[in-house]
C-alpha cells in the first residue's frame, strides 16, 4: 500500500460526529466537505466545514442513507476520500465498494471485511477459528423453524433468537422455554426481515444479566494491529448505551492483556484494517465471550482518547492515506479514568421520548477535564427525522472516583433550554451507589427506574425517613461539636437541591 495525501475527504454524516471529523480534517490541513439534508441547511456540521453539498429531503433514507446522492457529493467535490462517522452508511459494505469503485478512499476497512465481520454466523466462525471464546451456539445462519427447533434443544433455555444480518438489538429476542420458541422465531424472523430484509437468524445460549465490555482496535495496511484497551458499556437502555467508561471497573491487569490479545488475533485473522471494535459479553464469573465487531468508529471512542492519549479521527486518516501506525502495543498505556454521558434531546421522565426542537439557550460545561463533542449550538434546531443525540459529554480524571466528581459537576453546569435532554438522568446515575460501586450491568437502567418509580410513590414515607435522618444528625452534630450549630448535611444538601427542582 503506497501512501497518499488526502487534499480533501466528504463526511458523510451529520451531527457531533461530522463536527468531530471536520475538526480533525481542519488541524490535519484537509479540506473538509460537509453533505446535508433540507433539515440540515443550517446545521453546525455545514458551518464549520469548509465546503456543503445538498443531498436531498430531511428523511435519512432520501439523503443520507442515499448511495449514490453521497457519491455524487463526493465527485463533484472532489473530495479523495469519505469518512462515513457511525451510523447512516459506515458499515454498508456497498457504500464501501461504491466509494472503492469511484475511486474514492473509504476511510474504514475493505467492503469484502465490512460484509464478512457485518454477517454475525460469519464473525462468529472467524472468531472461532481465531482462538476466541464464543457464546454456545450455532456458527451457521437458520434459514427455517425446523432448524431452530432442532438447535434450540441441542444448545437448551434460555437462549437467545439474534439476526444474522443484525445488530442494535433488532431482531433480537430471549426466549425462556421451549414453548414460547416457535412464536419468538416468527417475530425474531419477521422483524430482521423488515430491519435487513434478510429473515436468517441464529440462536445463542443467553447470559443472565451480563456486562458489556468492548475492546477497541486499529490496524494499518502494514500489518500492524494494536487494541487501545476496553470500555464498559453496561449502562443501556433498549440498546442504546447513555453512559461508558474506560477503565472497565470488572477487568483485572490479566484478563484486560488477555481480551487484547483476542481481539488482536481476530483482526489479524481477518486482516482487518482501520478502527473497530469488539463487543464481549461477561458473565457473573467474568468469562469472556465474543458477541460481535463492529467495523466502524464507536459513538465512545472519546474515553478511550482521554486515557490514551490518541487521536483515533486523526489516526482512521492517516491509516487510511497508508501511513503506518505511529506507535506499538508496548507504548500504550491508560492513564486516569474517562466517563461519558450521552446528552439526548429526550426527556427522561417520559420514559425517555425524543423531544426535537429549538435550543434557545446553552450553556456548555468546560474547565479542567471536561470535554463536549457537540452537534449543536444556541439557536439551533433539534431535528425530529435523526437520532436526538445532542452532545457526549466526557470528563476525565486521575481515578474513576475524580472523573465521578468532574463529571457531576459538569453535568450540573450544562444548561439547555428549550428541549429536554437527559442530564437530569445522569445526575441520579451519578450518585448511584450501585454506580459508585462499579455493580453495573446491563439492568441497571431498568432497576433505576423502577426505583425512581417505587420513591415517587412513597413521598410520605421517604420525607418522614429524610426528616428522621435530619433529626438525627443533627442531634449528633451538636454532641459531637460543641459549640457548631447544626451542619448542613451532605442529606440536607441533596434534598433542598431535589426540593428545588434541579435544573431549569
Ligand atoms: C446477548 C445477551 C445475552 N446472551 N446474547 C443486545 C444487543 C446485541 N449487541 C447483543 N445483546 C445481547 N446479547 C446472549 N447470548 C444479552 C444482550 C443484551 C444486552 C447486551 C449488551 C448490553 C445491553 C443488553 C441489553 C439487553 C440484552
């Protein structure tokens, strides 16, 4: 592979993603080529790129999921490469070989490696053949409900009905016994049918209450491959993750070189090249297992920047220009602890609906160890047609407890009127003891709302508790300090903020 400069690069995206690539493009020297929507006219991402193409109507399947609108795009501006960011076309293995045979650099791994890590059956196998643990199951997509049955009784319940074009959760589905299975398999086959228009599925044996933890990599076209260490990402809610974090608090020294090294050995494997990931799920006694690649830049790939120190934007282009990689496995180390939190235009007390609109005032978080990777400013729109991801928020720290600290201060600094988004959910995460304790897995969402729910249907009980409590410490703080008058306690603290209603 002979290198190449790339003079300009079409971002075929929208949102803190495009920002985020645009950025790199600018201090790379690259002239950066923003696409957009008739919703997206205005929007961040085609300010502050240097050149804008339109690509048709606010619905995604009309603009940016559009193949050839992108392409088109891309020659006319000519542009040398596209980075697809996530989401949309970044891991359409025909908007890859499209780009490949215009003559355009895809800035991600080959088409032929998008579409056979993209089959789940097939990644699994390559896993197998790779050395790594796989959840019991079938390594062959079941294309009838004979198939499944027979399956299901050799591998038992509860089991797990997924997609073999999937991902995201769709065309997912637990089954507990083997009543339920023909139905589950119609439903599984029917919704991947709609989602991939492709009805294949394959069944898993299911892990209780699992984690998710992933390993990020990146090879070159030299043969070199690195992983750049995990993330937790238990904190889910219906597939969607709202907050990770690097270190994962579950991995020892061990098992963390011991993922590495897996996650390594399928790359190579593959020869795969570029960014990727790979998503392990781990049981209660911490076994790894691999569940699947994801061949594209992650939505929290900036946690794994502030503990490492690398640029993975900026390194995805000069792996995609032939450069070889700048540094080996032995020069990376994490530093300190990174958390991030997914500011969404939803509102968390409505079970978490979307809530598009106009943005009329911002007041963005910043000093020591924050960072906020923004699709939006002040006056800005909120579309309803894309995902309501707003900003990520991400905060930096010696330990995980220090990150805690920033980040709870930054999330109590951020102000935005005008849509609903859900900070106010992190503020109730954040001081979580489970959280705080680092017990999360991939229920925790689930069993904080409930026990939002069970508080709010308890007032008398929880104010009289609060109330006793006070009373208490406050008698206490009067034995143990002579002469201080009641101290304000930390309980008093939080609950005249809770009293106040948090933020505006
Ligand atoms: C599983 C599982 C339990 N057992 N597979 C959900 C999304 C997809 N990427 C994989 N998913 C799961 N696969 C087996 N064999 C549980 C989940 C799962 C999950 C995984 C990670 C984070 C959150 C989750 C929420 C529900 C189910």
């Amino acid at each position: 592979m002979s290198e190449r400069i790339f003079r300009k690069i079409l971002v075929a995206n929208r949102g803190e993603i495009a920002v985020r690539v645009i950025r790199a493009c600018r201090e790379m020297g690259i002239v950066s080529v923003a696409v957009f929507s008739e919703a997206d006219r205005a929007a961040r991402h085609v300010r502050l790129a240097d050149e804008a193409w339109p690509i048709g109507p606010p619905r995604a399947a009309d603009s940016y999921l559009r193949i050839d609108r992108v392409i088109d795009a891309a020659r006319a501006s000519g542009a040398d490469a596209v980075h697809p960011g996530y989401g949309f076309l970044a891991e359409n293995a025909g908007f890859a070989r499209a780009c490949e045979e215009a003559g355009l650099v895809f800035i991600g791994p080959r088409s032929q490696t998008i579409a056979l890590v993209g089959e789940k059956t097939s990644a699994r196998r390559l896993a197998v053949a790779a050395g790594l643990p796989v959840v019991p199951g079938t390594l062959e997509p079941l294309v009838d409900d004979a198939a499944i049955r027979r399956e299901a009784e050799r591998i038992g319940f509860p089991l797990m009905l997924k997609a073999a074009a999937g991902g995201g959760g769709k065309g997912l589905r637990l089954v507990a016994s083997a009543a339920e299975l023909v139905s589950a398999a119609g439903r599984a086959r029917s919704e991947a049918r709609s989602a991939f228009g492709d009805d294949r599925v394959y069944v898993e044996k299911a892990l209780v209450r699992p984690r998710h933890v992933e390993i990020q990599v990146m090879a070159d076209h030299h043969g070199n491959v690195v992983h750049l260490f995990e993330r937790e990402c238990s904190i889910q809610r219906r597939h969607q993750k709202v907050v990770e974090e690097t270190p994962s608090p579950l991995l020892t020294p061990d098992l963390r070189a011991r993922m590495g090294m897996l996650a390594v050995a399928l790359v190579r494997k593959s020869g795969y090249v570029n960014a990727g990931t790979l998503e392990f799920l781990m049981d209660e006694s911490r076994e790894p297992y691999f569940l699947e690649m994801n061949t594209r830049l992650q939505v929290e790939h900036p946690v794994t920047e502030l503990v490492t120190g690398v640029d993975l934007v900026k390194l995805q282009i000069g792996i995609a220009q032939g450069e070889p990689l700048p540094f080996a496995q032995a020069d990376l180390v994490q530093r300190g602890h990174a958390i991030e939190c997914r500011v969404y235009a939803e509102d968390p007390d409505a079970g978490f609906l979307p809530c598009p609109g106009r943005i009329l005032a911002l007041r963005v978080p910043g000093g020591p160890g924050i960072r906020d990777d923004s699709g939006v400013e002040e006056g800005d729109e909120v579309p309803s047609y894309y995902d309501p991801l707003v900003s990520k928020l991400v905060a930096w720290g010696e330990d995980r407890a220090s990150a805690i600290a920033r980040m709870r201060r930054a999330v109590r600094e951020y102000k935005v009127l005008g849509i609903k988004t859900t900070l106010p959910f992190f503020e109730r995460v954040l001081r979580h003891p489970d959280f705080l304790a680092g017990r999360i897995d991939t229920s925790f969402v689930e069993r904080l709302g409930r026990e939002k729910q069970a508080e709010e249907e308890r007032p008398w009980a929880v104010a009289a508790a609060a109330a006793a409590i006070g009373a208490l410490a406050r008698r206490r703080a009067a034995r143990t300090t002579p002469g201080a008058g009641p101290a304000p306690s930390a309980w008093r603290r939080e609950g005249r903020r809770e009293a106040m209603g948090g933020r505006g």
